[in-house]
C-alpha cells in the first residue's frame, strides 16, 4: 500500500492511497460515520471487487444510490438528482460522499458533494483505468452542458481517493485501453523510466489476451481476469507512478494557471476527433491500418491519436521535419499499435481546425498546445490553428 498526497503549498490536502487489494479502503472509510455512497449501476452489477465494496458499505451502515454513468446522463439533473438523494436521506455537513465508479460518476458525485449545502467532503474510488491515472486525481468535478462536455464544474479536492487494481478485472478491454493511452499520456509528460516499463506490460498483456483468447479460444473473461490477477503488482506500481506524477503537477499548479495545461497532451487533437466522431459516425479511412468506425471512438482512443498528432507537430515545430512520420510519432504510435489502442486520426487537419478554435481552453486567438519533444519533456506552445494546420499538413 503506497499513500501519495496532493498539497496546496506544504498542506497536504488530499490523498491518493494505491493498494493491490480491497482491505485498505476500510481503513480510510473508518474515519467517517455517515457516508453516502453513489455507484455506477453497471460496475455495481459487473464487477465481484465492487459488490465486496458495497458489503463493506452495507456494514458501516451507509446509504447507497445506483446512478446511469453515459456522457448523455452527465447533467446538472443528475447532480440534482444526487443532491434531492441526499437531501431526502437527511445528509449533513458532517456526510462523505463516496463516488464507486468511472469518470463520469466521480465527477458528477464530487460536483454534487461540492455545491451541496455549500460543500460537503467526498471521496474516490475509481473502476476504470482511466479514471485511476487522471480523471479521479486532481479534483476537477463538473458535467455537460448544452453541447460542451464539463464546462461546469469546480476544482475541489476529494478527501482520499483509493486506487486499486482488482476493479479492472471486469473492466471491458476497450475502455481498459482508453486507459492505456491516458498513462502513457502521462509518462510521456513526466518519465522516471516509467513510460517503456508501461509500454512492455501493455505490449504483454495485448499479446498474452490474442494468445490464449483468440488462438487458444478460452473464454475472454477468464483470461481476462486471469492476466490482471497475474500483472496486479506491475499494474498498481505503474498506477502509482502516474498518481505520483499528477499529484506533482496538480500540487504546484492546482486551478490549471500554467503547469497543469501539460496534463492536456493530445486533448486539443482528442476533443475535435471526438466532436467530428459524434457528428459524423459511421465509418472513415485512417488513412494507416484500415477503415474504422468513428462514431464509438472512446475518450482514450482519441487521445492517442491526438498524442500521435501532437508528436508530429513537435517534431516540425522544433525540427522543421517534414517526413511523413517522425522518429518520436512512430515511437508513440508503434506503443500504442502494440497495445492493441487506435492512434491513427481519421480526420485531417484541416477538417478539425473549427473546432480546436473552440477550444475551451484557447485564450486570444491562440490554443495552448502541449509539444512532446521527446519521451518525458513536453513544453506548451500558444499557437493559432493556422499555424497548427500549415505545420501538420
Ligand atoms: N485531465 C487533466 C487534468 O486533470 O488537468
């Protein structure tokens, strides 16, 4: 078990606790008498990790609500309807709400947690990889609204979040590899040695699953749960590491005034892919490995091809290298390929310039760009998209 803290100057504010096992999670529920639990219905159902959660719960008396974790559901409803739960279930300032489950219920149940009677403490327990490296650290809550995702929200710390790899053991393999891409994501900002480490366990498991699955035709969820049973250890070290590394940033740049933008690595690429996805569906060429069907694109998948997209605009930007694929984009995009992840963009340049415009992030005409100069050195450039498309095409 491995405590890392996020601080505001030399307060350590929040904790993140990894642990290979479950036990520890009763250990940081103890402190608190009323908790409130809000849970995704579906890892509620699926995953045997998380029904041993909720007898733990059971056990300590807490009240427990089920909710629909979908991009559509991410509304200000359902925060309402999270606040009316503990309203109704007399939640006091003393309460810690405890959010079970992905992304999207994590930053629901901490928006919530965060305007209910003016702020009530809350804590994590993430079920999806992603949401174990990024979403759940840091404290940005928040949800949709209108057709812009999390434009409402706060940042506000979780009291503990509890990182555990056992959960991933019913996690589908395509959302496993979103995560995949968010971790390398954030070896390739900050190394340590951590980021080929990642790349060789992902390269195992990828090979490992298509060996026993496909050629020896066992049953995919039982080879599943077996490989992330025999790569927990590896799997919660690297969880660590990634933990380790935005706790940093975040710790020296909390409200994203300047460090944390780095943490954005591929998103501006990821967001216009995701955007044109949804608008588009159906299938595209890739343009490398094939046609693919655009319209389910996940979060991860997105970001790896924005991260491949970001290393070849760094490789032009610093280098003025012209070649169709540069040294670090086949790196980035032969780990990913590996990994069994997608990072070829169906897009072009050109077709995602009005959106990245839009950038929620973009401030006087420029978008603050995250260049990866090599495997953990990344530097953030304001750039317009003009000079983006003429540099990428
Ligand atoms: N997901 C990026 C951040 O938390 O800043």
């Amino acid at each position: 078990m491995e405590q890392i803290n996020i601080y505001s100057g030399k307060k350590a504010i929040s904790r993140i606790v990894v642990a290979e096992g479950l036990q520890g999670l009763d250990a940081c529920l103890k402190p608190y008498r009323h908790i409130y639990a809000v849970i995704d219905r579906n890892v509620a159902e699926k995953c045997p990790a998380v029904s041993r959660v909720m007898k733990m719960l059971e056990d300590r008396q807490a009240r427990i609500r089920l909710v629909e974790a979908s991009e559509e559901s991410k509304t200000l409803e359902t925060v309402m309807d999270i606040c009316s739960w503990l309203l109704e279930n007399n939640a006091d300032r003393d309460a810690l709400v405890l959010a079970v489950g992905g992304g999207i219920v994590t930053d629901m149940a901490g928006f919530a947690s965060c305007i209910y009677k003016r702020g009530v403490r809350f804590a994590y327990m993430p079920t999806t990889l992603l949401s174990q490296v990024d979403a759940s650290i840091g404290g940005k809550t928040g949800v949709n609204f209108h057709k812009y995702k999390n434009i409402l929200g706060v940042i506000r710390q979780p009291e503990f979040t509890y990182l555990c790899p056992q959960v991933l053991e019913s996690l589908p393999l395509r959302d496993f590899h979103s995560g995949v891409a968010e971790m390398l994501k954030t070896f390739v900002i900050e190394d340590g040695g951590n980021y080929q480490k990642a790349a060789d366990l992902f390269f195992d498991i990828s090979s490992e699953f298509t060996l026993e699955a496909h050629i020896n035709g066992k049953d995919e969820g039982q080879v599943w749960k077996a490989l992330m049973a025999k790569h927990k250890r590896t799997l919660a070290e690297l969880i660590a590491a990634a933990a380790r590394v935005k706790a940093g940033v975040v710790s020296r740049d909390q409200f994203e005034r300047g460090e944390r933008r780095k943490l954005n690595l591929g998103h501006t690429f990821a967001h216009a892919i995701e955007t044109l996805a949804q608008q588009d569906g159906g299938e595209r060429f890739n343009g490398h490995d094939g046609i693919q069907d655009v319209k389910g694109v996940t979060h991860g998948e997105a970001v790896a091809m924005g991260m491949v997209l970001a290393a070849r605009l760094a490789d032009r930007y610093y280098r003025s290298d012209r070649s169709e694929t540069t040294e670090l984009e086949a790196k980035i995009s032969a780990d990913f390929w590996d990994a069994d992840v997608p990072c070829y963009c169906p897009y072009t340049p050109e077709e995602m310039a009005g959106i990245m415009k839009k950038d929620k992030k973009a401030e006087g005409g420029k978008v603050h760009f995250v260049l990866p100069k090599a495997i953990g050195d990344v530097e953030t450039v304001d750039l317009t998209v003009e000079e983006v498309v003429a540099l990428l095409k």
